[in-house]
C-alpha cells in the first residue's frame, strides 16, 4: 500500500540531518527571506510549486495554495485528493483548511467529488461569513462556485478497498501512506505567514469522520505575529490537545518552535500513554524569524524545506521514542 511518496524524492533534494536544518535556520533568526515547508516527502513536489510564487515575492496564501493542489491533483498519492483511498463505503471525503495571515479561515470537511478541496476552503473564506462547510453543503457551494464534478475512485484505489474488504479489519499503520495529511506553511517576502492542510482522511474510515486537518487550531494554525503551525497522523489526538494552536501558543510565550512541537507531543504521550506506542502523529512550525521546529511520536515523519538557503531539502524530524 505504499505509494509513490514513500519512493518519491525530488531530484534537487537530499535526505538531510535535522542537526543541519538547525543550524542553517539558526544563522537567519532576523531574515525575512522567504521559506515553505510541509509535512512528508511529497511535501518536496508541492514546495517546488509554491517557489514559484514565493521566489517572485509573492502572497504566501497564493503559495501555499498552489502548493498543496499537487498532491491533491496526484493519483498516485492515496492519502490527498484524487485516488485517495475511500472510507469502508467505498467513497472518497476530503478535508482541507487553509488560513491566511490576517487571521482569515475557511474548510470544508467530507467533500466528495472535488478534486482541490483547498481551493475550495479559500473560496469558503473569501466568500462567506463561515469558516468551515462539511458534506453536501460543501459540494454544493463548491458546484456553485464553478468546480466540476469528478470521480475521485481510481482504479488502484478502489482495488486497494476491495482487497481491505475481505477481512475489514482497521487498524492504521505507523507511517504507512493510509492516513497523512499535506501540511504546508510559507512565510513570503513580506514576512507575513499563511498555511493549508489537505487530506483524505484515515482510509477506511467510517463515513462521515472528520479529523483534524479541516478544524483551525488542530490541523492548522497561523498567528501572524507569532507563527504557524501544522499536523500529520492521527487526526483524533491532534484534535484532543488542539495541537497546532497549542504549538503556536508555546511560540509565544517564548519556546522555539522545536521545543513547541515537542511538548505537543508530549502532551498526546501523557493524554495516552499506552494508545501513543502504536501509532503516529507529527507537529511542523514556523516562527516569524524562519526558524523551524519538527517533532513526532515515531521516526519516519519527514517534511520538506525550500528557501534561498535550502534548495528543497527533505529532512527527518526527531522523535519521542
């Protein structure tokens, strides 16, 4: 079941030491160059994307925006957009939030049949008064609002949830491309944050189950005068900690946002500390200074970093065991 991002490196990358990553940052606290960085090694793609606007002095919102539509417009990636793999039905729901540096917010959340459910999040922030939309109100507004449309089901998808049938058990693999998120976080040249999260939430799943990703302050979160912080894993203990707020929340009152990602995720080992064993959940941050903080329950969480320092690099986070 593991697909083309677990073999996936961009050719301009190299699988990096975080003790390097540390001290690079470290030199350009006061910069106000502009970085990207986002969860896994397909984040390494979308970054490629999202340089494009950054590199020009471009919005961060427009970023990360353009940035995240790669993977949710990849096949091959079952875990976002397009082919992701269905829950227990059969039927492909897609999550996604985005948030810009005003503190403006839009999601949708269980969305069938768009493929950029990012895009439609930001018109959900730019056109109404809500922040997030679920089910069919999310596909109508979107319809609306001219997407087309699409079925999601690949072939390889649906074959995968036909051979998961037969025994129907579910029970999540550590790192093991059924249940990750895209989260991306820019900071432009203007050193103003904006981030976007996306998924097709945990494979298999009952339908109708939402995790984090679509929810502000737990899949994603941006505090322009702070930074910004995003998640990956299991959605359900990033939502019990509000994880990405709360790693936003220990940037201000004064860690580094690698010390903020570790006591998140210390606090889920405390929450459950038999439960936190057996499964994955990652934290990525990004302070005002560009400095950038990673950490996970397991190794094997990987994120991607793209600034004039860093020509798209793909790095391994520490973990807590």
């Amino acid at each position: 079941m593991k697909t083309s991002r677990r073999k996936f490196i961009l050719s301009s990358s190299l699988l990096a030491s975080f003790g390097s990553l540390s001290k690079i940052f470290a030199q350009e606290k006061t910069s106000t160059k502009p970085v990207v960085i986002s969860t896994w090694n397909f984040g390494a793609a979308a970054n490629v994307e999202a340089w494009k606007i950054l590199s020009k002095d471009g919005r961060s919102l427009d970023a990360v925006e353009a940035g995240v539509q790669v993977p949710e417009g990849d096949p091959k990636e079952t875990s976002v957009g397009l082919g992701g793999l269905p829950d227990r039905d059969g039927r492909v729901t897609l999550d996604a939030c985005i948030m810009d540096e005003f503190s403006n917010c839009g999601a949708v959340a269980c969305l069938e049949h768009i493929v950029h459910p990012i895009s439609v999040a930001r018109k959900v922030m730019e056109k109404t008064p809500h922040v997030l939309l679920v089910g069919d109100g999310a596909l109508q507004f979107a319809l609306a609002n001219g997407f087309k449309k699409e079925n999601l089901l690949t072939p390889e998808s649906e074959k995968i949830w036909k051979e998961w049938l037969k025994k129907a058990e579910y029970k999540p693999i550590v790192n093991i491309e059924n249940h990750d998120t895209i989260g991306m976080i820019a900071l432009d040249a203007s050193q103003n944050l904006s981030g976007a999260c996306t998924t097709s939430g945990m494979a298999f799943k009952l339908h109708g189950r939402v995790g984090d990703s679509p929810i502000i302050g737990a899949g994603l979160f941006v505090d322009n005068e702070i930074g910004a912080a995003t998640s990956t894993g299991v959605g359900e203990e990033v939502i019990r900690i509000c994880g990405s707020h709360l790693v936003v929340e220990l940037m201000r009152q004064g860690r580094s946002p690698q010390q903020a990602c570790e006591q998140a995720v210390q606090r889920i080992v405390k929450n459950q500390p038999g439960k936190s064993k057996e499964m994955q959940v990652g934290f990525l941050a990004l302070n005002k200074n560009g400095e950038i903080g990673a950490y996970a329950l397991q190794k094997g969480f990987t994120y991607a970093v793209y600034s004039p320092e860093v020509p798209n690099t793909i790095f391994e986070s520490k973990s807590y065991y």
